[in-house]
C-alpha cells in the first residue's frame, strides 16, 4: 500500500520566526525543493490564509503548474497550503527545541486527490499516486536540508 502521507523534521540553527520568514516567503520554495522549481503570489497575495499562489514544477519527464491557497500562517509555527482545490496538502511546522527550531515538513494526498489521480489517469493512478509519494518520501529529507542551510546561512 503507498503511503499517501510523509512527514519529517530537522534540527534547525535558528530561531521559529526567522525559519517562519524563509518558508513563508514561497517565492523562495523552488531554491530548496527538487520538484518546484518556482512560486510566484498571484497579485497583490501574499503569506496569509487564504492566499493563492502558483507552482512550477519539474521533473526529467515533465514539467506543469499548479495552484495552491495557503490554508494556515502563524507566524512562527505553521505555514500550509493545499493544492488544487484540496488534492494534496504541504505544511511547515515550527517549534522552539534545543536553542533553535525543530521544523517538520508533511505532506498527504487527500482523499479528493485520491479521486481526481483515479479520474485523471485511470488504470495508471496507482502508479502516479505512487511516483507522488516517492517523491515526497525523497524530496522532503532534501528540502529540510536546504531550508536548514538557508536559515544557518545568516
């Protein structure tokens, strides 16, 4: 059975607000992410609920957008957003931990994504919904990694 959620954390050199500014800034996402390439506000949007923003990712097979609405910014301790009307959910979480900040990125294909993948691709979505999941499995460990050096860095 593919695992439909991932989840992890790292120990990151700095404080939850200065880690909050980095993630919340989305427009930043494509630096550390080994899918997305890049995220742009739509006018006038920014990092608060209900904000819209799109996505441009890329892998060696294709390359698409989509569009996300952030679903939760607090400040140093959460920034979320979901994909698609609800297909699939990304969120930060920030707490205070040994004199810095533990962050945890999660990912979950939601069960709407779970019927759209089915209508979308067919016989095939077991296979796509799978690739997904890799991807997050491989992806979020590299991106936390990137976030860390980003955050260290100042």
């Amino acid at each position: 059975m593919t695992e439909l959620k991932r989840s992890e954390s790292i120990q990151v050199a700095a404080t939850p607000d200065q880690v909050y500014a980095l993630i919340s800034d989305i427009t930043r996402m494509g630096q550390w992410s080994p899918i997305c390439a890049a995220c742009w506000w739509d006018e006038g949007a920014g990092p608060q609920e209900g904000a819209w923003f799109t996505g441009r990712n890329e892998t060696p097979e294709r390359t698409w957008e989509t569009r996300s609405q952030v679903v939760a910014a607090e400040p140093g301790r959460k920034f979320a957003w979901e994909v698609n009307h609800g297909w699939v959910y990304w969120g930060y979480e920030m707490t205070e931990a040994d004199g810095g900040t533990r962050l945890t990125e999660s990912w979950e294909l939601l069960p709407k994504g779970v019927a759209g993948f089915r209508e979308r691709y067919g016989e095939t979505a077991d296979a796509e919904i799978a690739n997904r999941s890799e991807a997050a499995r491989t992806g979020i460990p590299a991106t936390l990694a990137a976030i860390k050096q980003a955050a260290q860095a100042h």
